[in-house]
C-alpha cells in the first residue's frame, strides 16, 4: 500500500466517522427531531454513488470508507424514520 491510498484510508475515515457522535447521541436519546431527513438521504444518495464508483475504479480506499460512511449514514436514517413519532408527538399541540 503506497501513501496515496494511506492518505485516502485516513482521510475517508475522518470523513466517514464524522456521522459517529450524532449517531451514538440519537441512539441514546432516541431524539431526531433536530436531524435533516434530506441531508441524510442526499448523503445516503451521494455514498452509493461514491461506492459504486469505486468498485468500478478498484479503489480500496473509496471503497472501504463510502462502505463504512453508508452504513453509518444508513443508520442515521433508519434512526430517523423509526423516531420519527417520537419527534412529532413531542410538538405536537397539546
């Protein structure tokens, strides 16, 4: 592995663990009220793509870090959709 692809390996793991802190917090909480639905489906979209990429390039590093990014990101928005009730009823007019 030459020092391109470590510089790809490190900084696609800053960027695809960057998702990590919101998760863990939403996780706890179980609150996604303050979470875009949007961004985390554009992200979702734009991982894919960068994925696919990848895999038709051969190029580990992309592969490896839009593959963790996509799961983390995917997670969110299962975190999402699953509290969303939860979000709606805590503003819901009483």
């Amino acid at each position: 592995m030459d020092m391109i692809q470590i510089l790809g390996l490190v900084a696609g793991a800053c960027t695809s663990t960057a998702a990590v802190p919101q998760l863990i917090k939403t996780w706890k909480t179980k609150e996604v009220g303050d979470v875009s639905t949007k961004m985390f489906l554009l992200y979702v979209v734009g991982m894919s793509m960068w994925l696919t990429y990848g895999i038709f390039k051969s190029d580990l590093p992309i592969i490896i870090t839009n593959a963790i990014a996509l799961t983390f990101h995917g997670m969110m928005l299962y975190f999402k959709l699953k509290y969303k009730n939860k979000a709606a009823a805590a503003t819901a007019p009483a």
